[in-house]
C-alpha cells in the first residue's frame, strides 16, 4: 500500500496482485477472466458447474426478506457499487440482452480516498481486501448480495420478475 499526494488530495493506492485477485476467485468457485490497468482490475466471473443463478436478490421483494435478513453485502441497483467497498459489480449479458444467471463482471479500484475506511472503522490494506474480496464472492455462491434499488444491476436469484395483475 502506498500513500499518494495529488495536489492537495492524498490516496490510498492498493498494490493488488491481479494473479492473486484470479487465484481467491477461483477457490470460491469461479472461471475469472482478468483485465489490469493502472488503476483497477477488472473480472469477468462464471460460475459453470453451478445449476442455480448466482444469490443476487432484489432487497425490496417482501419474498426476499429470509435472504436480506442474513446478508452483509448491499449492491446499488443504480450504480453497481458495492456499498463500504472499493468493487462495482455489473451483469454479464448475452447476446440477447438478457443478464447471464451464473456470470458477473467485478471492477475493483486500486485508487482510494486517504479517509476510506471499512464498516467499523477499520484502514484497508491488501491483505484485508483479499480477505473482504472471497467473502464477497462467498456470499454470491452461498448467503445471497442484495440489490438496493432499481437500475443497472439486474437481480439473478429469488422473485426477479415484477409482480403483474392476474386473471
């Protein structure tokens, strides 16, 4: 971890190992694809041997209420951002358009505000990213990520259609 002054602005720069980011990712059941640049690195995840969609969940689905109850990761429906992270996560889609149940793509940002800090107040560094990074990817395959409003980031699991009349 380094310290970087701007002018007037100091971050956090994270020197993130792209061949370790791939390794956690693939110990928590994904095939990763990997693209670095100076400040980021992103992922296009899949989980094939998988036969149900990624835990995904709309948060504001009364039907998804067991799943948001025992989660700890919240996605931004609007934005992707991973809220208290340095991630963004958007669908993969197919050629139809339609979001790919069993991929996603996860963009991490090296580049971070000298005052972030993680819930509770703790610095982050490399090893506790790591750390928060298959716990993450832990919660997709296991306890479920909540979707926080409507957007750019598409549910894949538990009642994703919106409810309609019936006959």
């Amino acid at each position: 971890m380094q310290v970087l002054q701007a002018g007037q602005y100091k971050l956090i720069y994270l020197e993130l190992e792209s061949e370790t980011v791939a390794s956690i990712a693939r110990q928590a059941g994904f095939e990763t694809r990997t693209r670095e640049s100076q400040r980021g690195i992103q992922l296009d995840l899949t989980a094939r041997e998988r036969e149900s969609p990624l835990l995904l969940f709309d948060a504001a689905d009364p039907a998804n209420l067991g799943w948001f109850s025992r989660c700890q990761f919240y996605v931004d429906g609007r934005s992707g951002a991973v809220m208290q992270t340095p991630m963004t996560l958007a669908n993969k889609k197919d050629r139809s358009g339609k979001a790919q149940r069993h991929a996603v793509r996860l963009s991490i940002t090296k580049e971070l505000p000298a005052t972030f800090r993680l819930p509770g107040r703790q610095p982050l560094t490399e090893q506790v990213f790591y750390h928060l990074l298959f716990n993450f990817l832990a919660a997709l395959t296991q306890s479920g990520v909540a979707v926080c409003g409507v957007g750019a980031v598409e549910p894949l699991a538990g009642r994703t259609e919106s409810v309609g009349t019936r006959n």
